[in-house]
C-alpha cells in the first residue's frame, strides 16, 4: 500500500487542516514532552521532563497561532522529542539520544536493533507520513517549521531572540530575513544551522520538490506565556506575509 494512503495515526500526530487552506503547512516537531507510560520516564526526573530536553517550550502554542493567522495546516508530534526526535533521520546518532545537553537519558543507553526499529515505526513513520501527505495535497506547498530554544545552553547565555534556518534553499528565509524589524535581534542559522542536523524535515519534504521552506527557532522566554505567544505569532505571520508577497512579485 503506498504510505500516503495510510490511515495516520492520531494518538502520535496532531493534523489541523484550516478551514479555509492556504498553500503553508506549519510543522511542530518537538510539540509535545509525553513520554508514554511504557517507557518509565526514560529513566529521568520530573524536573528533566519538562525542561527544554523533553520539547521545545511554548512551540506549539506558536505554531497553533501561526498556522490560525496563515491558513495553513498543522502538524504536530505528539510525543517527546526523547523518545524519537522527529526532526533527525533514523540514523541520526540523536534521534533517540542518549544524552541531551547535559543530562543522560538512561531509558535510551544501549537500544538494540529491534528497539530502534519499533521507535521508528511507531513515532516517526506517523509523523513523516502526515507531513508527506499534507505536502503532497498542495500544488505549490510552503513549508514552515516551528522550534524554540533555551536562552541558557551548557552554561552560555545565547542574546539571538529569532533565528531563521535553512538548509541549501534560501529563498524564504532571505525574504524574511529582509522583512524583520529592529526590534528583535534576528540571525541567520542561529542558534543552529544545517551542520548540526536540524533541517531535516525541510530536506526530506521540501527540497526534493524545490519548495519554498525555513525553520523558525524563537527563544523560549519570548513565548512563554499567551500574551507573548500571540505577540510573536503576529510578528512572524507579518513577516512571512510579506515575505511571500515580495517573493510572488519577484517572480512576476
């Protein structure tokens, strides 16, 4: 059976179809930091569970936000990021890392084969399957990845506020890197970039097509909460709007 038509599992993926769809398929991969019961916490404290390790803090009431200005569709893991990172391919080294940060994850050390295996089934397959099928619905599909990222990391305070990623295409994130104002302090592949794999969702269901996409990571203490939530949801769906408007008319 061809794995578009597959039913998708809703209990690991969150889809969102807009009601009245654009061509933007906003994407959430560290949505969400449950670990299910059958995993015993991986081993860690409840502290770590729900710290910048487990999920990327305040993405997804961003990527809601977004996906509700745009039009677009959602997708979301609904899984921590520490049971499968859905952002990594399966062979990735961190796609089930067995330490993050500074912290290890005694519930991932030493994973056979088999265990691997049914981790990739069970949590990546669903979700690579729903981004697939969202894409391949749309004739001219805009691909939008949401993160957030710890303003503290391995000690070192990071003052980039936005960072705007991408991998070999980048288009998009020149256009909005044109269209960001002076009140936020906004960086190119920042805090990541391509050479620390995090473009994977943008390799595997954007560039293949030639679609236009970027990765958006916000500083977690700047969607902390709903008011700033919805504040920078506005200023992002400002930027990309207008993005994709200098976009269309370079192109006429």
């Amino acid at each position: 059976m061809n794995h578009l038509n597959r039913p998708l599992d809703d209990a690991i993926v969150d889809v969102r179809k807009a009601e009245a769809p654009s061509s933007l398929v906003v994407v959430c991969e560290h949505a969400s930091s449950k670990i299910p019961e059958y995993f015993s916490d991986l081993g860690l404290s409840g502290e770590a569970l729900k710290s910048h390790i487990a999920w990327d803090l305040g993405a997804l009431p961003l990527a809601e936000r977004l996906a509700k200005r745009l039009d677009a569709t959602l997708i979301a893991a609904k899984t921590s990021r520490l049971v499968y990172d859905c952002n990594r391919p399966p062979e990735a080294r961190d796609a089930m890392p067995e330490r993050s940060e500074i912290t290890d994850i005694p519930g991932n050390a030493n994973l056979s084969a088999a265990q691997k295996s049914d981790r990739i089934n069970t949590y990546y397959e669903p979700f690579r399957q729903a981004v697939s099928q969202a894409v391949a619905e749309l004739d001219e599909p805009i691909l939008i990845t949401v993160h957030s990222f710890t303003p503290i990391y391995h000690g070192a305070r990071r003052d980039v506020e936005i960072g705007i990623l991408h991998d070999t295409d980048t288009r998009l994130a020149d256009a909005l890197l044109s269209e960001a104002d002076a009140d936020h302090i906004v960086r190119r592949n920042e805090p990541y970039g391509p050479g620390d794999g995090v473009t994977h969702t943008l390799k595997e269901h954007a560039l293949p097509g030639g679609f236009l996409n970027v990765m958006l990571e916000v500083r977690n203490d700047l969607v902390a909460d709903d008011a700033s939530q919805s504040a920078m949801a506005d200023t992002l769906s400002a930027w990309i709007q207008r993005a994709l408007a200098s976009l269309e008319a370079a192109a006429c």
